[in-house]
RNA sequence: CGGGGCGUAGCGCAGUUUGGUAGCGCGCACGGUUCGGGUCCGUGAGGUCGGAAGUUCAAAUCUUCUCGCCCCGACCA
C-alpha cells in the first residue's frame, strides 16, 4: 500500500477527552475515531488490526473444533425474557421498540440465542458436543464508557458456546477451550496472565479469565513470583498460618484519648505503634443489616471475601450516619469492643498480641486489645491480598499486578440450557439438560490492551502478528534511482507475501519519521539517496530507539533479510 | 447513579471575573524556501461561541432551563 493512496490521518495532538495511552496514541496514529460516548470507528489501519486479531482467534478456534455462526444483533425480547435476564440485565441493555411497540434490544451477549439454535437442531447424545461461536458486535449501554476502546458501548467480541451430555463432558471442552486460548493469546504477542476468577454470582464453577498485565488495567491481580497461581486481589485466598499462640502478659485494655486522631496513620503517630498492631474496624451495611469488620491496620478490606463469608449479596460501607448512631462515636473511633451487632475480624487479627482500636468514644482509642480475650468474634479470610503475601499454591512470593480483562472463560452448567428448554435424549431414553460453556474474548478491547502494554513516548509498537503492516518503507526524496529502489523492494517484498506499507508522500524526512514511529509497524526499511550510493538501504526495528542503530544491509539482500527478520519477529 | 470538570474554526487552547465588531498555535489552500527526525517566510479560506429562552441599546461573557462529553467513584453475566 502506497501512503499517498492510504487514509492514515496522523495528527500532533489527539483531543482532549483521550486520556489512556491507547485511546491517545489510536487517535493520534489514525487507527481510530470516536463517534459518541463508547462508541468508535475503525479506520483502514485501525480494521486492518482488529482483523489479525480476529483471525488469530478463528484459526484457533477452528484447529479446537469449534465452528463459525452469525447471529442477529437486533433481538425480539422473547429469548431474554426466557432466560430472565430481560429483567436482570437492568439498564445495561440497549432496548428499543419497533414501529409496533414490540420490545427488542441490542445482544449484549448471546447465550439465549445460541441456546436456542442448540434446542431446535440437536436432539440426541449423539448429536454431542458441539461448540459454536460468533466474533460479532455487541452492545451494553455502560454506566460509564470509559478509556476509549478498553470500556465501550458497541465492541466487538468473539464468544464461543459449548454444549455437552454432562458435567465432565463441560469439563473437557472447557480444558478444550483454554489450550485454545493459551495459543491465542500467546500468538498475539502480548504478557498475560490466566487467572482465578470470581465465581461468585453464577456459582462455583470453574472460571478463568485472562488479563493482560499492564500499567493502567482495572482489575488488580496478584501473580506468583515461582508457580503459575494468579488470581484477582478480591477473590485471592490468603493462606492460613498456624494459629497463633498470644503472649498473656499483656496488661488489660486501657482508654487513652486520641484527640481528633483519626486515620490509622494519625493514631499510628500518636501512639508510636506500628499500624500492623492496629485493628481496622469498619462497619458494613449487609443486607441491610450493620456488621462490624475488622482488618489489620496494614490490611484491606475485600468487600467480594466478606459478602461470600456472610452469605450475603449486597455489601457496602456504612453510611456516616448510620455509624455513629451505632457505635456512640465519630467515624474514626470504632472499635469492636462492646459493638452491639455481629463481628467478622480477619485470621491475620487474631495474630494481633497488643492492639489499638477505636474506643467507640469520640476522640479515645483503647490499647493493649486482644482479638478473643477482650470481645468475641468470628475470623475468616476478609482481606485483600497484598503484595510480599504467600502463595496459596507453593508458598512463593506474590506480586501485584494491573490488569486488563481481555478473555472470561467458564463452564455456565445448565443454567440456560435449563431455562430455554436445551435438552437431548440419552441412551436410556431420558431427557436430559445441555451442560454448557461460555468462552469470550473482547476482540477489540484487545486492540486497546495492545497498545497499552507496548508504546513509548513516540507511539505504538505494534507485535508483528498483529500489525497493520509488516514493513515500513519511507522513501526520502523523489531520485529516480530512489522510486526505482523502493518500486522493485516493494514488488519482491508483496511477492514474498510481505505486507508493506510505504511513504511515498512529498514530505519531509524527518514527517515521516515521527509517523513511522507514531503508527508503530514493526520493522521499517530506509531508502534514500544517501546509502544508495552504496547501493545500500536502512533496516530498523520499532522497538529500538536509537536511528543510529539502523542496519545498513545491500539493496539486492533485502527482501530475503526482511522476509526472514519479519518470520522471526512472528515466532518470537 | 453520587462527586468534579469541560463545550469558542478540523485539532489544541485564550477571551467569560469587569457585556462593546471573535483571537492564537497546529492543520488546510496558494506562492516562495528548505530537504535524513514534525524547515522557514508570506498570503488566504474557515466559527449559528453546544442548544433554547430571558435581561440589555448591546451577550462567547449575566440569568434560567436543556443537551452532550470527560475524569474519580458506584456498577461491570
């Protein structure tokens, strides 16, 4: 592709509401541009990445055993009123009515429809497994959109269904499923993790998701320093030590005020003791009713731990009113000692020999508190993991990471297959239910996650497996020898089955420069009159910064060196 | 949905406090100049100041309403 023929729009300075490396740098390099809130188009370069991505994933999916289907956007509200997510979903649903005032809205996933193809056409064990899946627009109306392509309101995912006799047929195909995925996100070149995910609202079964690890991800997750345990920091388990033997000479709790000290740190000050001594107290309203929690000072409180301890769905903090009308105090000031509802206190707590915490008095703190000796309570694990924790698994040393949640796989059970009626006839004549898996990756949230992991100061670096093009070729000035040399370049390169994009635009050097690093293909070629007089041209990796550190190789080698540096840029 | 902020030329911004003919940089067009890391000089085109109503001789500027967008949080099968 010539330049002067392409639509690639760079610009100096991207708009203001761009705040993420990726929405600033896709914006900027001409892959994308925003249409309204959470929504976007792709431009050429930008469909070219978004389809090697895709492609990736169908190849993949394919070798796995799975086939393609497509399946509307636009859906009647029949099939989620079926499954009862019509009412569920809430407002994330885009819904509409047609012109009769039938309800209808936008998939924002398919597991009803897809259901529903398997109720009608498989209707016997023998018809077993099957594992269908779509890449397709979907549509949630998010609360917030938010970081350009990471959040959106219309994307693009790729969502596979599997459909089996039983629980260890569902097993299989999910095994199935996450070799499959191990490949595809390998192939794409990024630094991922798979990890435990939260299996809370759909139940215990098995569920991973895979996060790319990057500076700026919503999810924070902590990974194993030796094995391969990673898990999100809510759901995280933290191992349980021994249980701990408490010195009992310590004196008997003691008020001391603590005038207008109320952080941990304030207090910490005050008293000169270690924040680890200090027990956190925090009242959470669960269900409606008020419960005490209580976390070493240096802990935090996993809100997704406590819910699932206390059996409860909704959890939150108190409000301020609420807490000092029962603890008798101001916030800052409670304490577990002599609360009137139920108490939950962390393992680690109970490790605690010589606490402080709050007195349930305005401007006082008690000393010299023990979990147990000085108020009863029941412990499990509350907390967040943090960083320098065990691992659960090995025992090594846990790392914190951010992530980017960019594949959610699981086994669903017969959750759906249960509601719409998914049934096949075993051997022995029974109607039984499907056992279905759900598989999803957020195709262009990919795109996103990409640039985020692998950019500098001067754009994107795109891995070679998902460029928009494999070479780079700037041609500098307009000698004939030049055109020649990048005309003939370009032909062996394409023959060779290359992509290339080159800048044949009448600019300036040093223009296309900043867009060759701005757009962030792999590998860029120079040719100029300068080392052609050598009969040379200039090769140069993106990834390496210094222009001095350009490769100057013969004009007649170049296709084969580039043909094999851009293979082994695919492999690495 | 709670909190904060922003809507002025394609993009980035100034002008709003104190009402008086709408400006700068980039980009774009034209002429010249330069030519290996966003050349330099000149000329020019381009704006219902998000929208509506109001106050006023006069509104980008003041008042009220409204729409949109961004950030933090809540939410995210």
């Amino acid at each position: 592709m010539r330049y002067s023929r392409a639509l690639i729009p760079t610009v100096k300075e991207a708009p203001s509401d761009a705040v993420t490396a990726s929405h600033i740098l896709l914006t900027r390099a001409g892959y994308v541009r925003r249409i309204g809130a959470g929504i976007y188009s792709f431009l050429p370069i930008g469909f070219r990445v978004l389809k090697k991505i895709e492609q990736i994933i169908t190849g993949e999916m394919d070798r796995a055993g799975a086939q393609q289907v497509l399946l509307p956007a636009l859906l009647p509200a029949d099939y989620f009123k079926e499954s009862g997510r019509w009412d569920s979903f809430g407002d994330t649903m885009m819904r509409l009515k047609d012109r009769k005032g039938g309800d209808y809205h936008l998939g924002p996933t398919h597991e009803e429809i897809i259901c529903d193809m398997a109720r009608r056409e498989i209707k016997s064990y023998r018809d077993l497994p099957k594992n269908l899946y779509q890449v397709q627009t979907k549509y949630r109306d998010e609360a917030r959109p938010r970081a350009g392509l990471l959040r959106c309101r219309e994307f693009t995912m790729k969502d596979a269904y599997s459909f089996d006799l039983n629980d260890a047929g569902a097993l299989e195909s999910y095994e199935t499923m996450r070799a499959a995925y191990t490949r595809i996100f390998d192939r794409t070149g990024l630094t991922y993790r798979m990890v435990n995910a939260d299996s809370g609202a759909m139940g215990g079964s098995q569920s991973a998701e895979f996060q790319v690890l990057t500076q700026s991800g919503e999810d924070q997750i902590v990974a194993c320093e030796k094995c391969d345990y990673a898990a999100n920091v809510e759901v995280a388990s933290v191992r349980a030590g021994e249980p701990p033997t408490l010195p009992s000479d310590i004196p008997a709790r003691k008020q001391v005020s603590t005038p207008k000290k109320k952080t941990i740190e304030d207090v910490s000050k005050f008293l000169d003791k270690e924040p680890a001594s200090f027990l956190k107290s925090l009242v959470v309203r669960a269900d409606g009713e008020l419960v005490m929690a209580v976390v070493r000072g240096d802990h935090e409180l996993s809100e997704t731990k406590l819910a699932r301890v206390l059996g409860v769905s909704e959890i939150g903090l108190a409000e301020p009113g609420a807490v000092v009308k029962t603890t008798g105090a101001k916030l800052g000031f409670s304490g577990p000692v002599g609360f009137s509802g139920k108490v939950v206190i962390d393992s680690a707590v109970l490790g605690i020999a010589d606490g402080v915490c709050g007195a349930n008095v305005t401007d006082a703190h008690l000393v010299h508190v023990q979990a147990e000796r000085d108020f009863e309570a029941t412990s499990a694990d509350i907390r967040n993991v943090t960083e320098g924790d065990v691992c659960p698994e090995c025992g090594g040393q846990l790392k914190l990471y951010r992530g980017i949640e960019a594949g959610h796989i699981f086994v669903l059970g017969t959750h759906y297959s249960d509601k719409m009626g998914a049934t096949y006839l075993d051997k022995e004549q029974v109607k039984r239910s499907m056992v279905m898996g759900c598989y999803g990756i957020g195709v262009s949230r990919l795109v996103a996650a990409t640039v985020e992991q692998h950019h500098d100061d001067n754009g994107i670096l795109w891995p070679m497996s998902i460029a928009p093009y494999q070479v780079h070729i700037a041609q500098l000035g307009e000698e004939p020898q030049v055109v020649e040399a990048v005309a003939k370049l370009e032909q062996d390169l394409e023959d060779a089955g290359i992509e290339v994009l080159i800048d044949d635009r009448k600019e300036r050097p040093g223009v296309k420069f900043k867009d060759a690093d701005l757009i962030g293909i792999p590998l860029r070629v120079t040719v100029g009159a300068r080392s052609l007089k050598t009969g040379q041209v200039e090769l140069k990796p993106r990834a390496e910064p210094n222009p001095k550190n350009a490769e100057l190789i013969q004009l007649s080698d170049a296709p084969q060196l580039i043909v094999e540096r851009v293979q082994k840029l695919l492999k690495s």
